[in-house]
C-alpha cells in the first residue's frame, strides 16, 4: 500500500488575528493567517471568514441479529432548494459539550434521537466535512443496538427537533445510497462502510 505523506504540518501556518464577527446559535469568526507555500515561501495575510460549530460524533446504531440499521427522518433548513425535500434518512448526531467524551455523545444522542441503546460502539473514521469554511471535525461510530423506538417520533423540543425513527434492512439502505437517495455526508460515508467491512464485523458482534 502506498504511504503517502503530507509535505506540510501544524507548524506550516500561522494565524496573526481572530475576531468573532457573529455569535448566535453558531458562530462565524474572522481569521487572519499566512501559510508556507510548496515552494518553500510564505504567503501574505489572508483573510478568511470560519463558520464556528464545534465538533459532533455520528453514530450508526446496527441491530446485529436483524441486521437493520436505525436512521432517523428530520427536517433540514440547509437543504431547502426548490423542489427537493429538505427532510433527510440521516445517521445519529449530535454536538460535543465541554468536556463530554465522544462515547457518551454517541450513546446520548442514540437515546435522544432514536431511543437506541447500544451495547458496543467501534470508531469508522474522524473527517472534517467542509474544511474550507468550517472547523468542524465529525467522529464516526458504528453502535450495536439493543433497543431502539422504531416508528416513533423523537427528539428534544428545546431544540425543535421532530425525529421520525426509521429500521431499515442493511442490504436496503445500501440500495438507498447507490440509488441515490442518501444525501448527507457523515450517513453516505457510514454506509459505505458498513458496505465494505458489514459481513465481518456482523459475525464478530454476533458472537461477542
């Protein structure tokens, strides 16, 4: 396997200034940094502007035995567009708080958002979704399921969520993303996963 490493690091850029420029429900910041060039130069100051929202685990909670994945139907402002539904089949997800580990966000958010609960959680991978213009990083799970509010609706209404839970079979929701039909980030790269490593890793939970 190739080994390809990056030619610059954390010691490659340096941000001279930060101003919050909104602070709301997120957070837009103003930065200004310069960076070294594949040349060996600097740049000048340049100016960007960072959407601030903190970082988020995702979790795919999997029923082993059934071998159906949970996800969840909500509403989605960002993706109001004409004649496309902004309602979307997501994985699991939810904000890091100060000082809150990356397993219990997922097993928070899992209740929350779906009444799962889990018994084996397994990193996929960390990624950053739009590094151009967010900070954010997402940390990615696979979570076996032991229970979970199939049907229902749920959420929190402080946040004005309205969670419909879905149970789908593995092989169908795969369908769903080659056809198509899954749309957002953190739950296409979740399914490819689960499309690539699902039968080896089914036979290891279903044993453990």
């Amino acid at each position: 396997m190739s080994d390809v490493a990056l030619v610059y690091g954390a010691r490659d850029v340096e941000v001279t200034r930060r101003e919050t420029l909104f602070q709301g429900y997120f957070r837009m910041d103003a930065m200004t940094l310069k960076h070294r060039r594949f040349d060996g130069s600097w740049t000048e100051g340049i100016r960007r502007e960072m959407f601030e929202r903190g970082d988020a685990v995702a979790v795919l909670p999997w029923d082993v035995e059934r071998d159906h994945v949970i996800l969840i139907e909500q509403f989605r402002p960002g993706a109001i567009r004409e004649d496309e539904s902004p309602w979307m089949l997501e994985a699991v997800a939810g904000i890091v708080e100060p000082g809150e580990s990356d397993d219990a966000v997922a097993h928070r958010e899992a209740l929350e958002e779906a009444g799962c609960t889990m018994d084996a959680l397994l990193p996929v991978v960390s990624y950053y979704p739009s590094p151009g213009a967010c900070s954010e990083q997402i940390r990615l799970f696979l979570g076996r399921v032991t229970s979970a509010a199939v049907g229902e609706v749920r959420g929190l209404d402080t946040e004005h969520e309205d969670i419909l839970v879905h149970s789908i079979p593995r092989a169908e929701a795969i369908s769903l993303l080659d056809a198509g039909k899954i749309n957002n980030g953190l739950t296409i790269i979740a399914l490819h996963w689960l499309a690539r490593h699902g039968e080896g890793l089914r036979a290891e939970w279903l044993v453990t």
